[in-house]
C-alpha cells in the first residue's frame, strides 16, 4: 500500500516510519530545507535524532506530489490541530481522510470530524488515536491505537495500513468519543502535572485522573458519544499515559507552571506544541454551552491564563461541596 503523511513532526514522522516497515511511504515536510536534511541523514534529527529511518520511507517538500502518492493508497494528516482545515483545503477531491492531531480547532471549537464535515462533506473521514508516545512507537517499542470513523471500509484500511508487529489497531464506529478523549485529556494532563509539581501526592494524582475521567466522559455523551469509549485507548489509556507520562508535553507543561513560570514561558521551553493550552479556552466554552460541569478543567484554565497561581487554583477545587460520585 502507498501511504503520504502530510506533517513531520514527530507523531507524524513516528508513524511513517512504523508503516514503512511494511509499505512504500512519502512523507511531506513543509519546509524544503528540513525535508533535503532529513533525506540526506535519513531521520528527522528536530524531532527523532536517535531514529534511522526504514528503507520505505521517502520525504520530499512537495504537497502535491504527496497527494498524489497517497491518494493511490492512503493519506494521513499529521499536522497540529491548527493545521487541519488548510490540510484539507489542499486535498480537494479526497475521497478518505485521515488524521493523528488531537483537540478542538481554535476560534470555531470544531473536533476533527467536524472540521472535515466542513471542508471535505463527500469524504469518508477517520481519526487515529491512543495512547502513544512518538519515541517509543519510532523505536518499534508496542503500542495500541484505535481507528475511528463511521465508515466500516475506512476503519478497515487503517487496520490493514498500521496493524502490524508491535503495532495493535482496534477499531470504533465512535470517531466523537474517540476525539474528545483525545482532545480533554491533554488538559487533564496540565492539571497532573500541577498537582505532581506542587508536590501533592500520588493520592492527588489518582483522584484528579478519576475526576477528570468523569468530566471527560461528561462531555463526550452530551456530544453524541458513547460512555463505553472512556474506558477504552482514547479515553482511559490515553488519560493515563499523558496524566503520568515523563514524555508528555502537556504534564511537564503543568509541572512548569506549579513552579510558578507562565504558560508562555513553559511554551518557550518547550519548543513544542502542547495542545491542551491551546484546547483548553475552547473546551470550556462548548462545556458551558452544554451545561456540563468540569470544576477540574477550569481550575486548569484559571493557571494558564494567569487569573490564579497554581496553588490558589487546588485550593479552590478542594473548597467545593461535596456531591455523589455518580
């Protein structure tokens, strides 16, 4: 199968390299001086520089041609959420899209599948998501991701594209669920990581993952999705890995700013994108349109923003009423 993966970040470079184990696969950089870089070195030495590329995979600056290589097989988007709606503009006359990125798109608080529903109406759409760190899937060490689309044909082409060696595809008709752990669980992750930089225990942590899990799911049902998908890759899996995981840019994003640095400053450091800072203004917005109660994600929205210190924040959470677990 050809396979083009539009983005090399290190998601999507992770990615095209585990499928070219198997398949011929071009990858798009979208600057020319990076994408003649990483062909001459055969890596992506920005983002994996420990990481040799397999002999099936291919980079080039090219868009078009990229399209056109994955457009006989398969085309995976594998840029920023902010990325998405101009990575489809581009693709006019697709027929499948895929995409990696997790979020809401800024300005219009559209998921993923909304967005393309938007821009590509006649296009069946997917995303992939799971619980996956870009190191560890580049270096072959396992992972299990979940494909999501409503379509069954479409779900089955990722299975087909990705399901191989240490690499698990399961599959979900709930593409809504699926996005929303994906995009909720990153501002979960700031406020682990709050919690573990303030020093606040391994009990706090727990309960701010099972707290948070239940405004995840919250959230997702009144949205259309299905309770039974939080429990799943996207939801628990995906929570649990970027909530406690030393490689997630989301948790050492909140670990900076309990030492009190500023979203900016933590940004900065960085030197990538962390996109529940980015998702979490809008999260809160479609939460209170809903009517729908996420005391945990708006305390993290207070820090980001700058309206409390980080410890104002937890003692605020910690002052509200008690209530049913259910």
């Amino acid at each position: 199968m050809k396979l083009a993966f539009l983005g090399a970040g290190a998601w999507g470079t992770a990615l095209a390299m585990a499928a070219a184990r198997r398949h011929e696969v071009l990858l798009w950089a979208r600057d020319a001086d990076q994408a003649a870089q990483m062909a001459r070195e055969r890596c992506n030495s920005r983002y994996l520089p420990d990481q040799r590329w397999p002999d099936g995979l291919a980079v080039t600056a090219d868009f078009d041609a990229a399209a056109a290589h994955g457009s006989a097989g398969l085309t995976v988007i594998a840029t920023p959420m902010a990325g998405l709606r101009g990575t489809l503009v581009r693709l006019t006359g697709a027929t499948q899209v895929v995409w990696l990125c997790k979020g809401f798109e800024a300005g219009t608080g559209l998921l993923g599948h909304e967005v393309a529903a938007e821009v590509l109406p006649q296009a069946a759409a997917a995303v992939l998501s799971g619980p996956s760190f870009a190191q560890e899937v580049a270096a072959g060490l396992p992972t299990a991701l979940v494909a999501a689309s409503f379509d069954a044909a479409l779900r089955q082409r990722l299975v087909d594209a990705f399901h191989h060696g240490a690499l698990r595809i399961y599959t979900s008709s709930d593409p809504v669920g699926v996005e929303i752990g994906g995009a909720v669980k990153n501002v979960l992750a700031i406020a682990t990581g709050i919690s573990d930089g303030l020093g606040l225990g391994l009990n706090a942590r727990a309960a701010l993952i099972t707290r948070g899990l239940a405004e995840m799911t919250r959230l997702g049902l009144r949205m259309g999705a299905r309770a039974e998908t939080f429990m799943g890759l996207a939801g628990v899996g995906d929570l649990v890995l970027t909530a406690t995981g030393d490689l997630s840019r989301n948790r050492r994003l909140g670990l900076m700013l309990a030492q009190g640095q500023s979203t900016q400053q933590g940004l900065a450091h960085l030197g990538h994108v962390a996109e529940g800072a980015y998702s979490l203004a809008t999260v809160i917005e479609r939460a209170r349109a809903l009517q729908v109660d996420m005391p945990v994600a708006e305390a993290v929205q207070t820090v980001v923003c700058g309206a409390a210190t980080a410890r104002v924040a937890v003692e605020q959470l910690l002052q509200r009423d008690p209530r049913s677990e259910a």
